[in-house]
C-alpha cells in the first residue's frame, strides 16, 4: 500500500499514522518527525527547518521535497509507506506524483482526518503541556492553521478528482477513529 494521511495540523494524523503502519506492515514516513530529529541533532538541515517551524510557516519545497525523495528509496519503504504531512503544496504534489512516476509506482489512496477546527486548537493546546513542541503555543498553533487552510486545504480537492480520497471523522475516541480509518482503507483495496 502506499497510502498518505492528510488533515489539519491537530487532527490526530500521527497517531492513526502509527496504527496504520503497524496494521498494514508499511513504514509511516512523518516529515515533521523527521524535521524535529534533525532538529534535535543540530544537523545543517535541522537548523534550516527550526526557523520556519517554530514560526508555523512550511519549510521550502526544495528542502522537503529532497528529503521525501531519499526518505522512500530506502529499503523499508520499497514495498509500501504511509506519508504523514506530505506532500502540503501544490509544488509538493507534483514533486511526489513525479517522485512515483519515476519508479513506476501509484499512490493507492488518500485518507484525510476530518475535524471540528475549534476542537483541536484546545487538543493542541493540551499537547503543548505535555510534549512541548515550540511550536504548540497558541499563536503559532493559530498560524499553523491558516497555513493549512491556504496551502494544503486544496489539495484535498485534487485527490477527490483523482478517485482516490476517503475521508474519515477524526473527531471522537482515538480506537474508534483508528477503526473507521482502517475500513476506508480496506474499502479502498476493493
Ligand atoms: P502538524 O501537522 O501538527 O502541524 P507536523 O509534525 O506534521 O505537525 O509538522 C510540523 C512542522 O514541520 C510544520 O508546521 C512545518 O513547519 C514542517 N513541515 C512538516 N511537513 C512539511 C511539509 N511537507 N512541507 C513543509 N513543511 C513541513
């Protein structure tokens, strides 16, 4: 299966993300995960990206793009992976349609989280407390969303014209979303 999971940021896509990897036997590629690990390592690429994410605003395509790229050439992801906020721009959806297109391969579907946007700035608010991500203050956390209505909202529309979106209510306990995530996906295998 090669599967990407998209919603607003909040919405629980890592967490189904984990399920859905362990359930489908995939690699779930998370570029935030990987971002905040370079973060933490002080690598060159971790220095570039802090400055965008702790202002909320996207890391540039060129950079994301070429870590997605080397990301799923790597063994683990070579029969299947489940991509976590990627792609988030229009530029990012070509990059990856062509990103398949090079190695033959297709996208098998497109599952978003769909959720009360009040909702999970209070959910993220919590996770501030417990995690704390710089870039889960309330400011930010407001300007990560905007950003996503602007840049990544729409790309919702280019998979449901492609035939290959299912989206599932992300609000409510995490096991039931997990089970309404794997029916979509089953549903999309048929
Ligand atoms: P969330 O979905 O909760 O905002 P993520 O962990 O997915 O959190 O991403 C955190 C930050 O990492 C984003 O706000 C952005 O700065 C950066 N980022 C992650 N994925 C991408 C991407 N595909 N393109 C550009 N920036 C990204």
């Amino acid at each position: 299966m090669r599967l990407i999971i998209m919603g607003p940021p909040g919405a629980g896509k890592g967490t189904q993300a984990t399920f859905i990897a362990q359930e489908f036997g995939i690699p779930a590629i998370s570029t935030g995960d990987i971002f905040r690990a370079n973060v933490s390592a002080g690598t060159p690429l971790g220095v570039e990206a802090k400055r965008y994410m702790d202002a909320g605003e996207y890391v540039p395509d060129s950079v994301t793009n070429s870590m997605v790229r080397n990301r799923i050439a790597e063994d683990d992801a070579k029969g299947g992976f489940l991509l976590d906020g990627y792609p988030r721009t229009v530029a990012q959806v070509a990059e990856l349609d062509s990103m398949l297109a090079d190695a033959g391969l297709e996208l098998d579907g497109a599952v978003v989280l769909t959720v009360d946007s009040e909702a999970i700035v209070q959910r993220l608010l919590k996770r501030a407390t417990i995690e704390n991500r710089a870039d889960d203050t309330e400011d930010v956390i407001r300007r990560r969303q905007e950003v996503y209505g602007e840049q990544t909202a729409p790309l919702i529309d280019t998979y449901r014209e492609r035939g290959a979106l299912v989206e599932v209510d992300g609000m409510g306990e995490v096991d039931e979303v997990t089970q309404r995530v794997f029916a979509a996906i089953e549903g999309l295998k048929g």
